[in-house]
C-alpha cells in the first residue's frame, strides 16, 4: 500500500515565508522611464511604416482613378498598358506591405527583448535583496491564475528600473 509521510503536519508550526515574488510586466513597459521609451520607439517606428503605405495607397489610387476617368478614349492596347502598369504597382505595393510588416515585427522583437534583458537584470536584483527564489509575471493573460497582492513586488521593480535606467 501507499503510505503517506504527515510527520509534523499537524502541529502548528511557523507558518513559511514565501520565497515567491510576482511582478505585473505589463506595468512595468508603461511605468518605467525604459518601457515608456521602448513604447515610444515602436510608435514612431510602426508611425513611420504607416505613413509610407499611406502615400503609396494615395498613388496607386490616383493611377486607377486617372484610369478610370480616361478608359473611354484610350486604345484597346494602351488600355491593355495601363493594366499592366498599374497590376505590377499593386503587386509591388503588397510586396511592400508585407515587408514593413515585416521590419515592424523585428523591430518590435528587437525593442522588447531589449527591454526584456533590463527588466531581468533589475528583477534578479530586486529579487536577491529579498531573497526570493521564484518571481513570475502576472500580467493578463500570464500564466499566473492566481496570487496574493502582498506578494507583488513591481513598485520595488518600478523604483529599482528607473534608478538603473533613467
């Protein structure tokens, strides 16, 4: 048979400190001076890509409108022409629309693993001068299900962040 070990477990002995920390990282990208930076560049950057796509749909829909409005006097192969033309500019326009896609999901990677090194240096460093063993984030969506708010140590975090990285 199973024997189960409850030697001790009965007895009201002192209670265990926890050796758990839990930080809310989505806190900290919007409270620290580096999270708000690293938003910052993303939003200029993604701002940026918007703009060029933009320009580039103000063109190809100039193209079809000039098309449009002078479909009736052109030629069967100059009509043919202006097709073409105009096929090959959308295809390189979503050519184009997949690649800043592209240069923004990099970027966005590239920012965040960035801000994801700090947020670990300050984190372990919070973590020692508390002597916990284990911190996890709780962010929505998180693994976390649950925990105690008492247990929360963003606001050292926060405080220790925007020292190392003001």
């Amino acid at each position: 048979g199973i024997v189960l070990f409850v030697g001790g477990c009965t007895s009201p002995g002192p209670k265990l400190e926890s050796k758990i920390g839990v930080i809310n990282a989505q806190r900290l990208l919007n409270e620290t001076n580096a999270g708000k930076r690293a938003k910052d560049i993303l939003a200029s950057f993604s701002k940026n890509r918007q703009a060029l796509m933009e320009s580039e749909e103000r063109e190809l829909r100039r193209m079809e409108e000039d098309f449009v409005k002078q479909a009736t006097v052109l030629s069967p192969t100059a009509k043919r022409e202006r097709e073409e033309v105009f096929r090959r500019r959308m295809q390189e326009y979503q050519q184009k629309v997949a690649e800043l896609n592209r240069e923004v999901q990099d970027k966005q990677k590239d920012v965040m693993d960035g801000f994801r090194d700090k947020l670990e240096a300050v984190v372990g460093k919070v973590a020692k001068r508390l002597g916990l063993q284990i911190v996890v984030d709780s962010s929505k969506g998180g693994a976390t299900l649950y925990r105690e708010d008492t247990l929360d140590i963003s606001n050292q975090v926060i405080e220790e962040f925007n020292r190392d990285y003001p």
